[in-house]
C-alpha cells in the first residue's frame, strides 16, 4: 500500500495582502515627539541660531537631516553633526529671510 501525503494548500495571496496591510499600517502609525518646556528642536530653528545644550554651546550652521552645528564651547569643540531631534536653549534666533517660512 503506497503512503499518500496530504499537500495542505494555502492561499499565499492573501497572507501576502495581510502582511502589505501590517506593514503599511506600522509604517504610518509614528510617535509625534515634543521638545521639553522652555526647549526646542535643533531641527526646528534657522541657520545662525546661537544654542546650548547640557554640554555644550554652539551654532547651528547647515539645515539637514542631521544639522551640521559649530561647537565652541565644552570639551568637544569643532563642527559636528547633531540629530535634529536633539533638544537645545535658544540663545539668540537665527535670521530667517522675508517670504521664507518654516
């Protein structure tokens, strides 16, 4: 007597649709994240914009992903590149040209 196995089927286009409805879904559901009282994001401010931070003071002198900063004061000083979510102190605001709104 010969054995016969069983091919159990699935239906591979709907777990492929379920997965797609999975990933867009975590895709779009994102934290909205909120500077601190009396603080904002190094992302949010214009170029020439003198800050401080915990560690350090500087200025911020690209607009990037990752804002490219000058460090002149504290231990590290030089340009370096800051996450723009990093959480800074205004010192003085940076000029921000007629017409241009960010």
């Amino acid at each position: 007597m010969k054995a016969t196995k069983k091919i159990k089927r699935t239906n591979l286009s709907l777990r492929y649709k379920k997965i797609a409805k999975l990933a867009t879904k975590a895709l779009n559901d994102q934290p909205v994240y909120k500077p601190q009282k009396g603080l904002s994001f190094l992302e949010d401010v214009p170029i020439g914009t003198i800050f401080k931070t915990e560690a350090m003071e500087g200025v911020k002198i690209n607009d990037s992903i990752n804002p490219v900063v000058l460090i002149y004061d504290g231990s590290n000083t030089g340009k370096y590149s800051l996450a723009g979510k990093c959480e800074i102190e205004i010192i003085t605001m940076g000029y921000v040209p007629e017409g241009e709104e960010k």
